[in-house]
C-alpha cells in the first residue's frame, strides 16, 4: 500500500511565458533553479513556502478569452482551478488592485467559516482561487489560522 504525500506542483499551460512568470512573480514566485525545460517549454517556479508551478508555455490564445473548462457550456473534464493559500487576503486584495488584476468572486467566507476566499484570472483565463484561513471556535477544540 502506499499514500500520498503532498502535491508537487500544478501545472498551468499560459501563451506568455513571460508575461506569466512576471505575474506569479508578483505572487511571491521566482524560477526554480534547473527547472526551466525549454525543449518541453516548461517553466519551474517556486515560493519561499515551497509552492511549485510549472508554467506550459505552449497553449494557443482561448477563443473569445474564454477558459474552456469554466466558460462553456460543455463541461470538459479536466482541473477547473488551483487554489492557493494566503496568510492576508487584503494584502493580496490590494496588490490585486494595483495591477488591476479583476476579482471574479468574493471575498467571501466559506466552509463553516474556515475559509475567506477570493477568485481572480490570469491573463490566458486560468481561474486561481486564494484562501485565507480564519481562526473559528469549534466546541471541545480550539483551532487557529
């Protein structure tokens, strides 16, 4: 038997291969020493927590700006989203601002109140969810963000 670990990276196919790393740079991301494949036109990239993304840098521009997994009618299988998790989600709701980057959706609080959420694209359509945990009482325990 064997059980999985952890998750080792997402990877997001964009058209701009630099124009994607600036953006994730913005988000705390710099390339990954060793990890830039251009003969699979693939990008590594890392946070200071570890966070891993490939970037794909060989998709075609989606018709109409439309992300073929959430913005048609048919819903094709395959990842709809990433989402990642933020110690300050106003932190990150104002340097969202500052690049006029759209929030899609929220922020709102889900899950019982454990989570306060945010929704953005990137330039290609790729939806990214961002999480803030909340610290919340739950009867017989204490839990914190």
């Amino acid at each position: 038997m064997f059980k999985i670990r952890s998750l080792d990276h997402v990877g997001l196919r964009v058209t701009d291969r630099e124009g994607a790393a600036r953006f994730f740079a913005g988000l705390g991301f710099r390339p990954e020493p060793g990890e830039d494949a251009p003969e699979h036109s693939a990008l590594g990239l890392i946070n200071d927590a570890g966070v891993r993304l490939n970037l794909i840098y060989n998709a075609s521009p989606p018709p109409g700006g439309a992300n073929v997994l959430m913005d048609v009618a048919d819903k094709w299988p395959g990842w709809t989203h990433a989402a990642f998790v933020v110690d300050d989600l106003d932190a990150l709701l104002a340097w969202l601002r500052a690049e006029n980057v759209r929030v899609t959706e929220g922020p709102v609080v889900y899950g019982d109140g454990r989570r306060r959420v945010c929704f953005i694209r990137d330039a290609d359509g790729n939806v990214i969810e961002f999480n803030q945990i909340l610290a919340r009482q739950v009867p017989g325990q204490e839990t914190a963000a």
